[in-house]
C-alpha cells in the first residue's frame, strides 16, 4: 500500500496530535503536582504562580528533567482543576512510564515550606 503525496502521512498526523510533553517524556525521571494561583493575564494567556493549597485556582502536573538532559528543571505536562485531578493525572503517567516513579520530595512541600512562616 502507498501513501498518496497529497495527503498528510499517518505518522505527521499522530505527531501533531501527540501532546508536546508525550514527545519528551523520556527527558524525565521523576513528577510532582503542586498547587498554582492565576495571578493575571498577558495576550490572552494566564499568568500563574506557585501558591498554597487553599489559594489555588488550579493543580500541575510538573515533569522533572533528568540530570543529563539538554534543558534541566520541572516543565508543566497537565494543568487540572482539582489536587484530586492532578493525583489522577499523575497515576496515569505513572502507569503509562513506570520510569517517572520517584522518591523526590515534591515541590508542592518546598513551596508550601516557603509560604508558612
């Protein structure tokens, strides 16, 4: 079977629906979920900051890059509107790529660290 020319091939059309943080996944070794309060808006787009669990306007999922990875750090994989949410979303990638598994402690807990006085 041959692909015709004029139409996208399957592969670009799986990529281009596959989420940016799907493509990636492998740069990550660990996640965490913590709590993120809108605090204005730029172009249209929120702008947002960690906060304390009772100020939070939504949940995120974060991926921690590994230590040999190009970029380093925690990227954003899901924003959910509940802790619960984001628990949910956080079993699923551990279900889906057992290597995210890690004993880290969460961001969520150095935040919280840093706003109680």
């Amino acid at each position: 079977m041959f692909h015709d020319k004029n139409e996208p091939s399957p592969l670009d059309l799986a990529k281009s629906l596959t989420p940016w943080g799907m493509k990636w996944i492998n740069e990550f070794n660990g996640l965490e979920i913590h709590p993120c309060q809108v605090i204005g808006s730029l172009n249209g787009e929120q702008i947002a900051r960690p906060c304390a669990p009772e100020q939070a306007s939504f949940w995120t999922v974060y991926g921690h890059y590994k230590p040999d990875s190009l970029s380093s750090g925690i990227e954003a994989l899901e924003d959910c509107p509940t802790e619960s949410a984001a628990q949910k979303a956080c079993d699923g990638f551990l279900k889906c790529y057992p290597h995210l598994s890690s004993d880290r402690p969460s961001l969520r807990q150095a935040v919280q660290d840093k706003l109680t006085p």
